[in-house]
C-alpha cells in the first residue's frame, strides 16, 4: 500500500489502449533434470533462486 504503480501495466484493458507491447518470456526446466544436478552446484543454487522468486 501507498506504491505508485504505472497503470498500464496493472491493467490489460490501459495497456491495450495504450498501444504499449510487453512480452512475457518463460523458461521452463524440467525438474527431475534439476533434480540430477550436484548439489553443490551453483547452476541448481542459481535456478531456484529464480524459479522461487
């Protein structure tokens, strides 16, 4: 509360009159290959970190 927020990218209607594009890009990982990763590594450390946000 009290976050000034750009309207056009809190709503899609704004954002549609708006003219504006944003894309959404995902990156998927299958979880039993992140599974197989060592432990230790900074590779498996790093995907969690950004698939948990």
């Amino acid at each position: 509360m009290g976050e000034l927020k750009e309207l056009s990218r809190q709503s899609d209607i704004v954002e549609a009159i708006s003219g504006k594009k944003r894309t959404d890009h995902k990156l998927y990982y299958a979880k039993d290959l992140i599974d197989q990763l060592p432990e230790d590594s900074d590779i498996k450390r790093r995907i969690n970190e950004i698939l948990k946000g």
